[in-house]
C-alpha cells in the first residue's frame, strides 16, 4: 500500500536468494512499456535499455526502445504461415502485442486491446474477468486485463530471456512501476500479472518517485547543487491513461545534507492521453458527419486517426492544417468516404483550452459526470487537468512544514519535473507551467519554478526503476516515503456516519500503531468493517474520529468475515482493542484483541472479493430502516420455528398470511432488514424443508423472497454464498412444485451469484430449452422427456435464465434466439408473457445488476425486435421487452441505429405503451420504481433502487 510492496511471503523469499546479476526496471505502461537494467557485474554500471525485439510488419523483426501497450488477436488465415512469427516461438503467432498490434490494429479495432492498465484500475467491473476487447468481435477471445497486462509482460521476459540465456528474467531483481494513485486492488493485480507471465522477484514502485529517481542518477554529480533543504519538487506525470501528482520535500539531513521525502500523492485520475483522442474525435465527428453519429466501427477508427493527428499537431514542426479521412467501410465504396480539414488553430483550442485552461487556484474540479464513457472506462468526470493540479496544491497545503508554507494557501513548488507522453508535447508542456507561474504571480511578481531537465519521457520511469533496484541495495539516493493515504476504519451508522482513523499517512513501515478505544464485537456471526482511505487528510492521529465527508474520504472494499469463538456455536459480544501496522515491505495488518484475555482476530484484506465488483453500485434507504418493535419479531420468529423446527405441529400452508398479520403489515412492506433476519431464521431451520415437499416448496419461497434480490446490504454477498452451498440448486423431493419454487428462489437472487454459479443454473436449463426448441421445429420430434420441462417448468426457467446477466453475449445470444422462435408456437402460448420478459432480459441495452461488457450485440438485439413485431397478438410482456432492447443510452456501442429505436418507438405508440417507455426509447431517461420491478420480474425490497 505503500511504495514498495512485495508480492508474497514465498516472494520475499525469493529476494532471500544471492542477488541476481541484473537489476531490471519495468514500466509497464498505458501506452508504451519500456525495460531498462543494471549489470552489477560491470564496474561503474550504467543504465542501459533493452531493445525490445518485436512483429514491425508481417514478416518483419525489429528491436525497439518501447513496446507498444496493445494486444492484437489475428483471425484465421489472416495472414500467412510464418509472417507473425517471433524468434523465440516454435510457431506462428496469433496474438500479438507492440508495434503491429497497434499500427494494424488501428484499421481492425474489434481485434484490439489497448489501455488495459486503466481498466486494470477501474473498480467498477470485475478485473480479473474476461471483458477486453470492450466492443470486441464475435469471434475473438476475450481477456480480463490482469491477462493482457501479463502478455506484455510475457513478451518481455520471453525477449530478455531470447537474449540473455544464461540470466532468464524470473531469476532477476525486478522493479516494476505503477501510477502512486492506483488503489489497492490495482496494486495487487498488477503483482498478479506479473506472477502470470513467471516473474516472481518483484516489487513495486510509483511512477512519479521513478521519474525523480532517473533525474537523481542523470545528475548524480550535481543535483547536491540544484536542490537545497526547504525545497518542494512537484512531479507531474501524465501518461496515455493517467495524471499522477507527487510533491516531494527536500529536506536537511545530518550534515545538513539533503533528505527527500514524498509526502503526497494525487487521487487516481484515469485522464491523459487517451482523453486528448477522444476530445479530438467527437469535435471532428461534428465536421465529418454533422447530423449523426458515426456507427461504432467508423468511431473506433477515428479515434485511432486522432492520435496520430494529435501527435503530429502537437510537435515541434506542426502544419498549419491536414485533411482527415475516414475510408468507406461496407458496401459503400464509392461515395462512402468521409473527409474534412483541420487546422493548427482548431487543435490547440480543443485540446490546449480543453485540458490546460486558465484557471484560478481556488477553482475547484467539476463533479458532472464526463462524456468520455465510449470505451466503458470511468474517465476523471473534469477534463481540465490544471483544474485537479490546483486542487491537489491547494488540499496538500499542510504536508508543508508551518514554516514554509505560502501564502495563498496551496502548495507552491520551487522545482518542477515533468512525465509522460503528454509532454512530449512542447504546447502542453509551456502551457502547464504558465498556467502553475500565474498562479502565484500575483503574490511573487517574477516568480517561476525551476524546470528540471528530463530528455526522455519514454524511458525515465523505467530507467528510475532500475535506478531504484541498485538504491534497495545500499547504493545511490534514497527518497523516503511513508504511507501515501490514510486509512481509517467506519464506526457507527445513522444519519451522521463517522469514520476513526486506524493509519495516518505519516506511519512510517514497521511501525505499529494501537487503538485503545473499546469496540463491541460479534464473534461466530457475519460482520463487515467499512474502510476508508483519504489522500487529502493526512494530519489526522490515530483514533480520531472524523465524519464521512465524500470529498475527502473515499470508501474501500469492506473487510468481510465471521469471527469464530472457540465452541462453533457460541455467538457472543465482547469487547476488543483494534491494532494495526504498516509491514516493512508496505502491506498493512489488521487484527483486533479481546480486551483482557489472549484472544485475537487477524482481519484479512480480501482482494478476490473486492475484484468481484460486477454488481452495479444502488442507492437505498434500506440500512436506514431499523428493526421492528422486538416483540412483533417473537410472533414472526414463532411462527417460523412451529412450521419448520423438528415435530413442529403447524402446516406450512397459511404461513405468509399469518406472518403479514404477526409482523401487522403487508409483506411488500417488510423492510430489508427485517428480511435478512428471516432469512437467518430460515437457514436455521432449514432441515425443516426436508419434512416434505409442502414444506420444501413453501422453505424455498420464503427464503428467496426474503434475500431478494441478492445483493443491497451489508453481507448479502455473503448470505447468498452461504444459500449456494446449502442447495446448490438442488432440492430433497422430486415434486414439481419444489422444483418450481427452486427456480424462483435462484432468479430472486440471481444478482448476488457470480457467474460460475450462474453457468452451473444454466446450464441444464440450455439442455431441456435446446431440446423443446429441436422438438417444436421439427414437428414433434428430438427431445425426451428428461430433457424437457413442463409447462410451469419452461415459464419458471425461462424467467431464471433471462435474470441471469453474468452469461455471456454469445450464451445470451443462444437463448434469445431460440425464444424468439418459440414465441409464436401455439402450444406454448401460457408461457408466452415469461418468454418476452425473458428475451427483454436478455436484449437490454441496460442491465439491472450486470456488466455492460456482457450484453448481446445491437444488431442481435435488432432481430429480436423484428420477432416481436412478427407475432400475430402482443401483451404487456412484449411492449417491456421491446421498450428494454431499443431503449437510449447515448454509448454508440450499445445503442440501436436511430431508425431502428424510432420504428421502435412508432411500434410501441400503435400498442398504446406507456408514454414514459415511448420517451426512454426516443430520449433516454431512468426507469421509476414500479418499472423496475417489472424488470425485476416482482416487487422489489422497500427503498432498494437497482437500476443505473
């Protein structure tokens, strides 16, 4: 969590070993990656940088400086045998990263991966899921990015090892770098990548830190002359993805000698390079195709061409205008190309004004949400990069000793290192240090930082790196860094959450820090920590009780667990002391102690559960709602155990209608909380349901009504995980009705199931769907009966299916189709209603809970709109689906061509639709609750809104 972290307790004892021959820096970057070494054999070693061999053209090999970010997947027969092979390989290459993975696949986007170190930090999806290509053809394997980010990695080391076969890579000390603003999970992917792609001695260090450590060996001679005690060194490092902001103090030592010290870093803005392409496209869509969108595959083009318009308008001789043309794609090869003039002027404008503007110290980022969503990624919501640079100076004021802090309030840097591509740039590079000098000008009249040198952008986070390996060794300058946040723990709840802080940022590795306030703990239960984390807050002691301000404190992963007492059983509140420490290598520890006694809990980080982020972040009042009045629980908690404890006399028959009259209020108005202790209750008695199929039946419903809809409070993950190992989609009696209420239950708690759970429900499922699909296109024939559902059966398990948002597109696609086919079948007519909720489902262009990477393709989509509108009747059910599946988004990628959504909306105003569905597939909008419970299939929790 710190600047170095090693990866494991098997990797620190790799480092244990005799130290390796090469010191190897690894910049493992959004746009290019770089390797750069020390021979500790060599007297007097210098920095050297390994020429990376890689496919230039097909055919072609050559050793270059970078290797190109992108991920390319050839088709078959794309290209003859031998053309992509690499040195080392026994075989042709289908998967290529570097220079031709990005030159070519520029003309063939849906066969590209590119910026998978944004994803690799993006929270919202699941990381370690297959999902890149984003927008990727039918036909090409899907990669999570910890797998593309280990491809380059592979390709590095299979490189190294090409050329050094006597010292492979994995027997190297390796320092590999990452932005100072990238979160926990990142960090811990990222060491994940590299353990993928075999290299195991490795530790971590932040970009920016990377960046001065280069300047520190380029000046070993004399930056004792250009940096004195008193000084702040501010790094700005923008890359192709991110903008990280560093300050470090220069500070006087024994000897008054100089000590550096990072003392913060910026929040993780995923904003650079890529931005630049994306604003530069959408201004010239407007002159290319003024009164509609370019369609996905055009854009995807434009936004490539964007980057090298970029490049060329923005260096040192740029022309004062270039024609810019988009080639006809499809049939329209005469007629279809697209073509427009862009001058100097109109670049600097978008892209100078657009991310560079003047601005006044005090300003303050903007919070809307930013348009750049076209790629899925959560780009900074402010584009104006000078904008976050005055927040990040002006919030980290008193990381500056009282002494030396100025007078306007902020931050005000005596030196200045600038990193990254985008400034390789001369435009941005003058235009951020005018905008940093007027800052303070008014104030310090002639006043401007001093610039320090850096020549190459491109190698000097890798070449800091390696500078870096020899500094872990005893030789060069180090910079001290203590923790770069602080990190506090939730206490309490209500209308005024506070948070106590655990680890300010000044702990230094090694230090152990004990909480001695007294907290009231369960063991042998579920419970959650909240954690925070604030990059802005950094003076806060121990202990200090702070309120959940979201401009300053951002929320972690919670730590989840159940604390077991010494008897399994025993469920019991003590009190405890927290204590918590920061390691010598950079991971924290967690662990509480029960007061006056030996007993202690350590609390793990779980970084697999915090990956899992598939489910759509909500807003709910639920955790607001208290519980009932304990004696209306009693009834309920009676009623429970008389109908489903052992030799209990109650039948199972009445009891929904007593527990309404038990808990004196209808059960849609049960709150969640009263349902997740029902549902605890439940499990409890759940050998109850073995009585017999009434009680099964009547088991299942209940507790699937009562965890609905799987996730939406603390610990649901949990609670359906627990549910999953008790049934496993099983039932004890073979009864139509328990089956029956089997599939209910798993479609009312679809969203908390991940997607190995979800293949498992669907899979049978697919079988007896494939089986009816062959019987009724064939005149009767194919299927049997176990393969086959009944008429209950096929509406219950169509439901499921359409509920189950972690298939995938082409599991999806299957489904869809054959629903589509059978909706017209006579002999199926009362499940016709489940059947186009189903492929409504199944064809959303917004999903209730899952990721946007899993959804069909539109023009998949389309077709099923046709086969709606092909039958002879239509309900309720079709109008949902069809308002679902052309419903506007305004992502090219998801969203049907306008014709079709306005056949839609006319198909839609014939039905007499609602007029709201009508403006959602003209306009765009939300959905308010009583439709979303429709697309939920029933009533949803009281105050639970899932839609996004």
């Amino acid at each position: 969590m710190s600047i170095v972290q090693a990866t494991s307790a098997a990797m620190t004892g790799d480092l244990e070993e005799l130290p390796s021959r090469y010191l190897v820096g690894i910049d493992l970057g959004t746009t290019n990656s770089a390797v750069t070494f020390l021979d500790t054999h060599k007297p007097d070693a210098a920095i050297e940088t390994f020429l990376v061999p890689q496919v230039i053209a097909p055919g072609q090999i050559e050793a270059r400086t970078t290797l190109p970010s992108f991920h390319y997947q050839a088709a078959s027969g794309e290209f003859a045998t031998d053309a992509l092979k690499l040195p080392w390989s026994k075989s042709d290459e289908s998967n290529l990263v570097g220079i031709f993975a990005r030159d070519h696949g520029t003309s063939v986007p849906g066969r590209m991966i590119n910026s998978a170190k944004s994803w690799l930090s993006h929270s919202g999806v699941d990381r370690t899921a297959a999902l890149l290509p984003w927008h990727g053809t039918a036909d090409v394997d899907k990669l999570s990015p910890v797998e593309v980010s280990s491809r380059y990695l592979k390709h590095v080391r299979a490189a190294w090892n090409y050329a050094h076969k006597n010292e492979p890579l994995e027997k190297q000390d390796i320092v590999l770098t990452l932005p100072a603003s990238f979160d926990e999970i990142a960090r811990e992917l990222t060491v994940e990548a590299a353990k993928q792609a075999g290299l195991k001695r490795v530790v971590l260090i932040e970009e920016p830190q990377a960046a001065f450590y280069d300047w520190l060996a380029k000046h070993s001679d004399s930056w004792q002359q250009q940096v004195e005690p008193g000084q702040t060194i501010l790094v700005c490092d923008i890359g192709g993805g991110t903008s990280d902001f560093t300050l470090i103090r220069a500070r006087a030592g024994e000897e008054n000698l100089v000590q550096f010290h990072r003392v913060a870093v910026g929040e993780h803005l995923i904003l650079g390079g890529d931005n630049l392409d994306l604003a530069l496209a959408h201004y010239l869509e407007q002159k290319l195709s003024p009164k509609e969108k370019l369609p996905a595959d055009r854009w995807s083009i434009l936004v490539r061409r964007c980057r090298q318009i970029k490049e060329t308008f923005l260096g040192p001789e740029a022309p004062a205008s270039q024609t810019v043309s988009l080639p006809a794609l499809g049939s329209k090869l005469i007629g279809g190309a697209l073509q427009c003039e862009v001058t100097l002027a109109e670049v600097h404008q978008v892209l100078a004004e657009g991310f560079l503007p003047e601005c006044g110290l005090n300003e303050t980022p903007q919070t809307r949400t930013s348009g750049f969503q076209e790629f899925g990624l959560p780009y900074a919501p402010d584009a104006a990069i000078t904008r976050w640079l005055a927040y990040f100076l002006r919030t980290h004021h008193e990381v500056i000793e009282p002494e030396h802090r100025h007078a306007s309030g902020a931050v005000r840097p005596d030196l200045v290192l600038l990193n990254g591509g985008f400034f390789e740039s001369p435009v941005l590079k003058q235009r951020l240090l005018d905008v940093l000098t007027g800052w303070f000008a008014s104030q310090d009249p002639g006043w401007k930082p001093i610039l320090l040198e850096n020549q190459h952008l491109d190698l000097a986070v890798a070449r800091g790196a390696a500078y870096y390996g020899q500094v872990r060794r005893g030789t060069g300058v180090k910079i001290t860094a203590n923790l770069a946040r602080t990190y506090y723990i939730g206490v309490g709840g209500g209308d005024s959450p506070e948070a106590m802080c655990l680890l300010p940022a000044t702990t230094e590795p090694g230090q152990e820090i004990d909480l001695n306030q007294t907290f009231q703990l369960r063991v042998s239960e579920p419970v959650e920590f909240p954690l925070f984390v604030s990059s802005t807050r950094l003076i806060d002691p121990p202990g200090q009780l702070v309120p959940i301000d979201p401009q300053q404190i951002k929320s972690l992963p919670p730590i989840r667990t159940v604390l077991r007492a010494r008897r399994r059983a025993e469920a019991e509140t003590i009190p405890v002391h927290l204590h918590a420490r920061l390691t010598e290598i950079g991971t924290i520890e967690l662990w509480c102690a029960e007061v006056g006694t030996d007993r202690t809990w350590r609390l793990q980080f779980d970084i697999r559960s915090a990956t899992q982020t598939d489910v759509a972040a909500h807003q709910s009042a639920k955790e607001a709602e208290g519980m009932l009045d304990e004696s209306q629980w009693n009834g309920a908690e009676t009623l429970l155990e008389e109908t489903f404890a052992a030799n209990a006399p109650r039948k199972p028959q009445p009891l929904m209608k007593d527990l309404d009259a038990a808990l004196e209020m209808p059960r849609d108005a049960w709150p969640t909380s009263l349902l997740r202790r029902m549902w605890e209750q439940l499990m409890d008695l759940e050998t109850g349901r073995t009585k017999g199929p009434t009680h099964e039946s009547r088991w299942l419903n209940l507790a699937g009504y009562c965890l609905r809809p799987g996730y939406g409070l603390a610990l649901d993950d949990w609670r359906v995980s627990e549910t999953w190992k008790l049934l496993q989609g099983k039932v004890v009696h073979n009864d139509d009705n328990c089956r029956n209420q089997s599939l209910i239950l798993w479609r009312r708690i679809a969203g908390g199931l991940n997607r190995g759970q979800q293949l498992a429900l669907a899979e049978p499922l697919l079988v007896a769907t494939r089986a009816m699909h062959k019987r009724m296109n064939s005149g009767g024939g194919g299927g049997n009966a176990s393969t086959t559902f009944t008429p209950q059966q096929a509406i219950e398990a169509w439901r499921l299916l359409g509920s189950l948002e972690l298939l995938g597109a082409q599991e999806k696609t299957e489904i869809g189709r054959m629903l589509v086919d059978l909706l017209g079948k006579k002999k199926l007519e009362p499940a016709r209603g489940a059947m186009a909720w189903a492929i409504g489902r199944l064809g959303t262009r917004v999903p209730v809970y899952g990721p946007l990477n899993t959804l069909v393709p539109k023009e998949i989509a389309g077709q099923w709109l046709e086969g709606i509108y092909r039958q002879k009747t239509s309900d309720r059910a079709d109008l949902l689906a069809v308002m679902q599946m052309a419903r506007r988004t305004d992502d090219r990628y998801r969203d049907l061509p306008e014709k079709v959504r306005t056949e839609a909306a006319q198909w839609l105003q014939s039905k007499q639709a609602p007029e709201h569905w009508i403006r959602i597939v003209r306009e765009g909008g939300q959905l308010d609750e009583e439709e979303q419970s429709q697309i939920f299939g029933e009533s949803l929790p009281t105050g639970l809104v899932l839609m996004r």
